[in-house]
C-alpha cells in the first residue's frame, strides 16, 4: 500500500461548474486536499488525469456528457491502476454502487449528502480503503455488495472502452453518421461496433441497448 500524501492532488469532474464549485471549496477548506484541476466530461476528466502525473485521486460524477464517469473510471483504472477513484451521483440506486465497486472506485458519495461526506470518503480512499459506502445505505444492500465484492464483482468488463462509448450514445438516440462524427471514426466502424455489441451482449435492437445503459450507468434513465 502507497504512503498517504500530506496533501493529496484531487482531481474534480462534474458538469455543473456551481457543483464543481461548491465541492471545491468544501475540498479546499481541508488542510490534507488540494483540488489542482476540474472537469466537465468524462472524457475531460481521463486527459486531465493523463496529463497530470502526480494526481493523487480523481472524483468522478457518475452522469456526465460525453463520458460518464462509470465509463472514465473503467479507462483510469486500466491506465492509472495506482490513481484512487471515488463517485459521486445523485442516484441512491444500489445498481450504481454496485457498477461502481465493480470498476475499482474507493468510494461512492451521493450529491445530497457531499458537503458531509465527500471529506471523509476521499480520505478512507487515500488510506487504502477496499470501499466506502454512504452513510444513507442500508445494512441489507452493504452486505450484498460486500458478498459480491467478495465473489468476485470486479470481474472483466464485456464491452471495451470504445464499445461502451458506442452504446452510450446509442442509448441517447444519436445516428450511426453522428455516432461517427462525434468518435471521429467512419460510418461503417460504427456498423461493425454496434453489430460486436450486440453479438457480445445477446442483444437485438436498441431498446434493449438502451436498457442495458441505464444498468451500466452510461445514461440517465
């Protein structure tokens, strides 16, 4: 286990600059954190990360545009394995602590509860920590995640990363053309994505897809 820093590097990503800002100054206020860049995108969020060698740990909300941050901690953890992650949502949905847990975050926060919590989480994830929970959380959902953490839940991912970033914007009604444009890949690249993803996940239509986000996390239901 890595020596805790006497003041850790954070990195901030939410959508919302006035949530971006609140946080910071709750972060700030802490003599042991220092916020030293801010995101507003998933994919903002892993160049950041890329281009920031000594960050210490990133805090990810989970729904946001262009990458989620389900989808940024799968990246992170596979290309700053050493980084801690902890998400904050405003879901108080087992499924999202469960996708969380699943990917390797250290902690999982909900919005509502940040200004007293988020403190605390963030350094029981620097110490090391296997995983923190919301205070809101019952008793009868920590003990199923800490079964399937147990068993096994950071199993591999089905989809890649690009994958994932497929059915996310799928499940958001966008066109093969627009799918192609936004990845700055070509029509028919798309067609061969969609086609694995379905393959992969024993899937038909979009509909199905579109669930399937929503289970994932890479979009709001």
């Amino acid at each position: 286990m890595s020596a805790v820093p006497l003041v850790a590097r954070v990195l901030l990503a939410d959508d919302h600059a006035m949530v971006r800002r609140g946080l910071r100054m709750v972060l700030d206020s802490e003599a042991d954190l220092e916020v030293v860049a801010e995101a507003s995108d998933g994919r903002d969020a892993v160049a950041r990360v890329l281009a920031e060698p000594d960050l210490d740990l990133a805090i990810l909300d989970i729904t946001m545009p262009r990458q989620t941050g389900i989808q940024a901690a799968r990246e992170l953890r596979a290309r700053r394995p050493e980084l801690r992650i902890v998400m904050l949502s405003m879901h108080d949905d087992e499924q999202y602590l469960f996708e969380a847990m699943r990917l390797g975050a250290r902690g999982y926060v909900l919005k509502s509860a940040a200004d007293r919590e988020l403190v605390d989480v963030c350094r029981r994830a620097l110490r090391g920590e296997r995983f923190a929970f919301p205070a809101s959380t019952d008793a009868a959902t920590r003990e199923l995640l800490e079964r399937a953490h147990a068993e096994g839940a950071e199993a591999a991912e089905a989809l890649t990363p690009r994958e994932s970033e497929v059915v996310k914007l799928i499940a958001e009604g966008f066109t093969n053309r627009e799918i192609a444009g936004d990845l700055v890949i070509s029509e028919k690249t798309v067609e061969r994505h969609r086609a694995n993803i379905l393959e992969k996940l024993g899937m038909r239509d979009r509909v199905e897809l579109t669930r399937y986000a929503i289970r994932r996390g890479l979009v709001q239901p």
